[in-house]
C-alpha cells in the first residue's frame, strides 16, 4: 500500500516527498519502527515524538507523520497534519483494511463495570454461536489465542492490527472496552462500532480531566463518532447517563432498575450465592441466574442483556451465556479457604467503587468487614480521603497499606487515606505499608463469619515503586496466608 494510499481521507497541512512510497507497516514508537514503516510523531507528556524521528528513521522508516512542519534537515517524505493521533488512527484503519467494518463491534465505556459487562457479554455471544473477541483492562482475546493487556484501549494503529488479526482468525464480534483517556486520545478514530454502552459515571482519573464534565465530555464522545452504530445501551439509573440520553442521536436502549427503563429487573434480592432475578425488556420477561454478586454486578448483567438485545441475540442463549460466566478475574473474586471466611478480592480504587464493595459485603450481613487497601501513586490525589471517609463508616476494621506507590511515598499516601478517618472520628484502622504483611494482618484478624476483602488491584499481578516493578498478586498472597493458617 502506498503512502498516498494509507492517507486517504485524511486532511493534510502538507506534503513533501514521495507519496508513492510503499509502506510495510506504521508504528509511533521509534523502537518498533522497521524497514519501510511510516512513523507517527505523537505529541507526549514528557517529551515529543519529534525528539525521535532520527531513531526511526535509522531504523528504516520512510515517511513521517506529524502535526510540526517538516525540519529542513530530513529528505525523507513528510506528512504534516492538523493532528497527528487523530490521523495515526484514521491512517491505520486505512493500513489495515477497516477490519471494523466486517464485523460487529460493541464499545463499551463508564467508570466502573466495563470488564464485568465485557466478560458477560462475550459469554453470551458464545452461547450464541458466535465468535467473540475481547479487548480490555485484563487482557486481549480471541478463539485460540490471548495475552495480557498493557492498557485497556490500545494506542490507534495496535487496536487496528488487532482487529485484523481478529477478523483473519473468524472472530465475528468484538466486544472492547474504551476508556475515557482513548477516547480524548482519538485511539478508537476509525474504528466502526455497532453498539456503544455507558455502564456508569463517577469520579476517577481527576489527575487527567480537569472536572466531572469534562469526564463525562469524554465519554459521550463514544457516542458521536460517525461510524455505524445502530443504538446506544445506557444505565437509566444514573444521571449523567439520563443526560447521554437526552443528547443521543440514535435508538437508545436503557437498562435499570427505575420504572423507565426499557431493561428492567424486578424483585432483585441480594445473595452472597449469586444473582437470581426476573428481567424485563419489551419483548416479554426472561429470567437471569448469575454467578455474580452485588446490586452493581447486576447493573453490568443489565447492561450486557441490553447490548445482545440490541445485537438480536436471542434472550434463550442471553440466558445460557449468563449462567455459563463464573466469575471475572480479579472483580469480587472469592477465593476458598477452610476458616469460614468469605476472603474477596477487588479492583475497587475509587471511593465510589470501594463504597459499592462495602456495601455488597454489608449485604450479606457478616459478623465483621474488613478491608485492605491504599491508594495509587501518581494518581487523582482527592480520592485518598474520600476512600478513608468510606471505609471509616462502612468497614468494622480497616488495614492500609500501600497499592502502586510508583514515584510517591506510600507513608505521605496512607496519611492522606487516614485524613479520611480524622474526618468522621473513627479509629478502627491500623497501618501496614507492606501490602503482603497488610494482607497477613487482616486474615489473622479474621474469625468465622467474617468478610475480609482485599481491594485496589484486583487482577493485577505487579506492583510498582519508585525504583522497580516486582511481582505481587493478591489472590496469590491471599492463598499463600491461607495454607500458612490452614497448615498450623
């Protein structure tokens, strides 16, 4: 494919060199670059794709896109443009054929929920016969392949690599979650989706939009790219989904437990053993029995039988598909033990996710909850207090400890949680930085009829300071306590 051929569609500033040139490849990382590759020159936090033009260019790039003119200096063909991650994407879907176009593609976006309702609805797809692919927070996966995911959203051109190699490999359907920051980063540009879902807003990533609107701003976007979509699933229940609403240009299908809702679950009653619940849609009424657990696990449930109705899957294998999910990684995940303890782990690194955590465990009435977490390390800093005003009303026993520190001081982290707790002058917390040493803690304080749930990194099986990266899982160090304790 030419050069001129890859820019089709795309507005160009300006143009110098060979548009004739064959391109094998694009790539906006200089280290990927390789023989006959365009290379995309991305404006950066801490420094320019500009800076790195000169390694791929070694590499054998033989063209450049970029939204800074050409420097005298290089003769090799030049593609100025108005905006290089916006033309990176529309370039790539070029590149790669539009694989979007030849299959049916579900985006699902909100703040919370989006793994929960992607596993959900992949599963009911299979059941369907279909053959699903999944891109998320977890991992990236189809029919016979899969590999961990180094971000929810890929960058543009690796989204569009992957959604070829998902229609070459027969994946019929793809369900992807879409995060706000790809969303304001034009990652899904190009990408032509059939249904778009919003699972819910509330405050998170405030170190990256500047307020709630501006969130909420970049999520809408999902809904107004021009592409194919044929509705829109939206959680009823929550206000700034009745704003998306009141906004949406196309057939919306909502879901919730309020009257208005079009897929509305009636007489929901909570269950530690899963969720068990008559849901009506305006086809008639089917009944869903899930695995998962919670009132917001049945929000997701909602959410993905609004996203295959949309879809027509029939509501037989929406029923089958529900049933056959058994849990998702690292999202209330349970994990087994011989004391008489419900021992949960949880992605919950909010304020509002870590509330709904609570919450679902207070729903099961044990005798005592208690919580392990702390807070990341160059993140939204105002959350750290909110969390400890949380666990202060609703934990009866609080460990803190450290989450992913990265470049910060987990002591300076863990204070600004206990300001939390000086909030609503509650004391039942104790201190320990060493996240293993935290866990440890909170099981030997457990007895039976205990909740003990480990929150903050759920699937994750990293943890990152300042000066290295090492290998830490909570269900393994959860698992490794247990045998210890089981043992003696």
């Amino acid at each position: 494919m030419t050069l001129q051929d890859v820019l089709q569609g795309i507005p160009v500033v300006a143009a110098g060199g060979a548009m004739t040139e064959e391109i094998a490849g694009i790539a906006f990382n200089s280290k990927a670059a390789r023989p006959g590759f365009l290379f995309a020159a991305l404006p950066g936090a801490a420094r320019n794709g500009l800076d790195f033009v000169a390694e791929a260019l070694a590499a054998g790039a033989v063209a450049v896109l970029s939204a800074w003119p050409k420097p005298p200096a290089v003769d090799t063909a030049w593609v100025q443009v108005a905006d290089a991650r916006e033309a990176l994407a529309l370039a790539a879907a070029n590149f790669y054929g539009h694989p979007s176009d030849r299959m049916k593609v579900v985006g699902v976006t909100g703040t919370k929920g989006k793994t929960t309702t992607t596993f959900i609805l992949e599963e009911i797809l299979r059941a369907a016969g279909a053959a699903p692919g999944l891109i998320g927070t977890i991992e990236y996966r189809r029919p016979g392949w899969s590999a961990a995911a180094p971000r929810t959203t890929p960058e543009s051109s690796d989204l569009q690599a992957l959604l070829r190699d998902f229609l070459d490999a027969g994946v019929s359907h793809c369900v992807m979650e879409v995060s706000s920051h790809a969303l304001e980063q034009k990652r899904v540009w190009g990408v032509s989706y059939d249904v778009a879902v919003f699972t819910n807003l509330s405050g998170e990533h405030m170190d990256y939009h500047p307020s709630m609107e501006a969130y909420f701003e970049a999520k809408r976007k999902l809904f107004f790219l021009d592409h194919k979509k044929s509705a829109a699933v939206v959680n009823w229940d929550d206000p700034w989904g009745q704003k998306l609403v009141a906004e949406l240009p196309m057939a919306t299908v909502t879901f919730g437990l309020e009257p208005a809702a079009i897929v509305r679950a009636l007489k929901y009653i909570p269950s530690e053993n899963g969720i068990d619940v008559q849901v009506t849609y305006p086809g008639g009424t089917m009944r869903i029995q899930s695995a998962l657990v919670g009132r917001h696990n049945l929000y997701n449930l909602l959410a993905a039988v609004g996203a295959a109705l949309a879809l027509s899957v029939p509501p037989a294998d929406i029923v089958k598909g529900i049933a056959a999910l058994k849990g998702v990684p690292g999202r209330f995940e349970r994990v087994p033990n011989r004391r008489g303890l419900l021992v949960v782990v949880d992605y919950a690194h909010t304020d509002n996710a870590l509330e709904n955590l609570l919450m679902t465990a207070r729903e099961f009435k044990p005798r005592r909850v208690i919580v392990v977490f702390g807070a990341g390390g160059d993140r939204d800093r105002d959350k750290r207090e909110r969390m400890g005003r949380v666990a202060a009303r609703l934990a009866d026993w609080t460990v803190l400890t450290s989450d992913n520190p990265r470049s910060e001081d987990p002591a300076e982290i863990i204070a600004a949680i206990e300001r939390g707790f000086t909030k609503e002058a509650v004391r039942a917390y104790e201190v320990e930085p060493d996240r293993r040493k935290a866990i440890v803690r909170a099981l030997a304080t457990a007895n039976k009829g205990d909740i003990v749930l480990v929150a903050g990194k759920g699937h994750e099986n990293t943890q990152i300071f300042r000066d290295r990266t090492v290998h830490f899982s909570d269900v393994e160090a959860v698992e490794e306590t247990l045998r210890g304790m089981e043992g003696s």
